[in-house]
C-alpha cells in the first residue's frame, strides 16, 4: 500500500465515526446530485469513494429493486460506519481501491464519487479506471456537497489557478482519461460535474 493510501485511509480512519454528525444536512444535496445522472431502472451503478455511503439510499431509489448499487471504499472504518448507518440495505459495500477496482470492463451504466477527486493520488490514472468500468455513453458524477470557494473557507485555505476541481484543468483531465464533461456547476451549496464516457 502506498504511502498516499496510508494517508487517506489515516484521514478517513480519524473521521470515520462522527462523519455524519459533522455533515448532517447534506442529504438533500447528494438526492438532487444523484438524481442529475439521469439513472434508469435496472441501472448498474458504483459510488467511488463511498464513505459512509451517503449516496446509496438515493442511488438505490433511482435504479429501483431490479439494479445493482455498489459503494467501494479504501478506508473500513468508514464502511463500517455504512453498515452501522443500516446503508448497507441499499447497496452492496466492497473495500476497494478505485485504482484498480474488481469489476469486468463496461460492466456499469455509472459512478457516482462524492468528494473523491481531492484524494486521488493519480487523477488521470485513477479516472481512465472508472471509465474502464463503464460503459460507452455512461456517466460520471463528480459532487462534493459544498462549492470550491466555500470548502476552500472551511479549511482556512484558499483556491489557487492550480484546484484541480477548476473547469480549466477539470475538463482536459477528464477528456484525457476517456471522459467528455457535459456540466460544470461550482457554487457555494454544491459542486457538481457531469461526465460522458467516450468510445
């Protein structure tokens, strides 16, 4: 395990138990964030970076009975908090790593990664998984529940030219990763970007 993965599973281990607590009225956010990709009945769909799985009751509802809901993360702690939340009902939880996850090629209609694009040690690797695991014209939801400028303030820090979240260096990273994005919105009560997966 690389020390990058050390680093994130340390960070998430430390916040694990009272996440939720920390974040308690975000759940109309992730709702409407997942319901702008547009998902169908039967749909098959992966939340990257689960957490504690805040997207799954939401993605569940919109897949309905007959699709497949999964949420991976690299942190136990976090899954654990998943399960305890009862959110495991909604989806089935796998520790994985999004860069190299255990799915077949083309085998899911989306992803959906909540605040996950900060903690990927090799964005443009870490994105050509996901879009290996989805297939041509499936979508890729990229969401944090705040927007850069009001997250940048919670952390006492400031944007710079170089936020990798900033649509200037978003949109070539995704479309070198096999990825076309077809929405940006960055405000303060929600980041959101919409991606296509080419081919």
């Amino acid at each position: 395990m690389s020390d990058d993965h050390t680093h994130v599973q340390e960070f998430f281990t430390a916040r694990a138990a009272d996440w939720d607590t920390r974040f308690p009225d975000d759940g109309p956010v992730y709702a409407a964030a997942v319901a702008e990709l547009g998902l169908r009945e039967g749909d098959r769909v992966l939340d990257a970076g689960c957490g504690t799985g805040r997207a799954l009751t939401p993605l569940r509802a919109a897949v309905g009975p007959s699709g497949v809901v999964m949420g991976a993360d690299l942190t136990p702690a976090m899954l654990q908090a998943a399960v305890r939340a009862g959110r495991d009902r909604a989806g089935r939880l796998m520790i994985a790593d999004v860069a190299a996850l255990p799915l077949r090629d083309e085998s899911l209609d989306a992803v959906f990664a909540a605040g996950l694009i900060a903690h990927l040690p090799s964005p443009a690797e870490n994105l050509r998984e996901l879009a290996r695991v989805v297939r041509p014209g499936g979508v890729l939801a990229l969401f944090h529940p705040i927007g850069r400028a009001a997250l940048a303030a919670r952390q006492g820090r400031r944007i710079t030219p170089e936020d990798l979240r900033a649509e200037p260096n978003l949109r070539p990273l995704l479309a070198g990763s096999g990825w076309r994005m077809t929405s940006y919105v960055d405000e303060d009560d929600r980041f959101l970007t919409l991606a296509v997966r080419e081919g």
